[in-house]
C-alpha cells in the first residue's frame, strides 16, 4: 500500500478509537447525570463517600482510555507506556471497588423489598460478572500490549464493557425497540449495551478488510453477559445460597 494510503488510514484508525471512547462515556455521562455527575442540578439523594470512589474511578478509565488514545494519535508513544503503569493499577482499583460496592448494594437490597428483595442477589451476580469481563479484557490486552493491533482493540471493549449500567438508566423504554432490546433480545445477543460494541465491530472490519479476532473473542465474552444460561444459573439455588454467604 502506497506511504499516502497507510498514514490516511492510520490517521482514520486513530479517530476511529477516540470518537469510540467519547461515545462510550457520553453514554455513561447521561445515564448517570441524574444520580452522579449532574445530581446538585435534580436534588437526588446523597451517595456514600464509597460510591463516590467508584464513580471517580469509572470516570477516570474513560478519560485514560481517551487520553491514551490521543497520545499514539500524537506520536507520544512513550508517555503512553508509562501512563499505562497507572491504568493497570486504575483497572485494579475499579474491580477491587466495583466488588465492594455491588456486595454492599446487594446486602442493603435484601433486607428492602422494595428494592428488589431476594432478587438483589441476581443483580450481584450481574455486576460480579460484568467486573471479571473488564479484568479479563484489560489483562489479556496488558499481556499483549507488544501487539498493538490487539491491545487497542481490547482496551477499547474494557471501555464499551463498561456502558451497559450507564445505558440502563437513559429512560428510553417508550421506545419499542430498545423497550425490546433491553429484554436481551433474541438469545442475549442483541442487548442494547451491544449496539455500540457490533458498530465498531462493523466500522473496523470495513476499514481494515477483515474480523480482527481480538474483536471477535472479546464481543464473544460480553455477549455472553446477556446469555439466557446466565440467568438461569443466577436464579438457581446454587447461586443464591452462595451469593447470600458473599453479603451476610
């Protein structure tokens, strides 16, 4: 390919990944401006000094992801390497925080029915699962962060793997597709937090000619997160018996 042809492209790829992550954290931001970003503006209730903790650390994997991407686009590969020592210890940081959220949320829900009751415990297990989801993604993109064409891609899906909670609370259910869609669809595999991973997914293959197989796998694994079988291990006996030993 003529040295013309592969900067445009590259430069193309660049955007590709920031307009990716801004996306993903535009989602995340309206989800959850009520509750968090935007909560002095609609007077909701005040959150736990923990809570807050998680919301930052979220925050902060969004602006890294983006601020990771504008430094390759820029040549600044060796500010990049170094700032991605901190976003293994951030990636941490958010499923150590992440877990102790979910636990105390869940043992809070089960003593209010109002809340959920006994089916707080299906949520948990949601959460829990969602969480090894991201820690698997970043840990095999840190394994593979010498190949490029795989880190970024993974790295990217850590992002999207994040907006579901986020999308769930854009009140868009009058909406008879994503009313549909938030069902999981037919089997799962068209839920709507997965529109945004298919349509880089789609934009990827077309550019570059081809499936990269670090898509293929990981939107394999998120979309496992919204199989029936799932489900149905999360309403079992099995489950609920351990998860009840988790929060008490």
């Amino acid at each position: 390919m003529p040295a013309p042809a592969t900067a445009q492209r590259t430069r193309s790829d660049h955007r590709f990944f920031i307009v990716a992550a801004a996306a993903a954290f535009v989602i995340v931001f309206v989800g959850f401006a009520r509750t968090y970003y935007l909560k002095p503006l609609f007077g909701t209730p005040a959150l736990p000094w923990l809570v807050h903790l998680h919301g930052f650390l979220m925050t902060s994997w969004f602006a890294l992801f983006f601020v990771q991407a504008r430094l390759v686009a820029t040549h600044r590969v060796d500010l990049h390497r170094r700032l991605g020592v901190a976003g293994a210890a951030l990636a941490g940081l958010i499923v150590i925080v992440g877990v102790t959220v979910a636990l105390r949320s869940a043992a809070r829900d089960m003593q209010d029915p109002a809340a959920g009751g006994p089916q707080a415990l299906q949520g948990l297990g949601f959460i829990l699962f969602v969480l090894l989801v991201f820690a698997t993604l970043v840990g095999v993109a840190l394994l593979l962060r010498r190949r490029r064409d795989y880190h970024k891609r993974l790295m990217l899906l850590s992002c999207l793997s994040l907006v579901g909670p986020g999308l769930s609370r854009i009140p868009l259910n009058h909406v008879p597709v994503v009313a549909f869609l938030r069902t999981g669809g037919p089997l799962g595999l068209f839920g709507l937090d997965l529109l945004l991973v298919y349509a880089c997914i789609g934009y990827d293959t077309w550019r570059n000619r081809r499936l990269h197989p670090a898509l293929l796998w990981g939107a394999m694994l998120m979309a496992a997160e919204e199989l029936p079988f799932i489900w149905m291990f999360l309403s079992s006996p099995t489950w609920t018996h351990f998860a009840s030993r988790l929060v008490s």
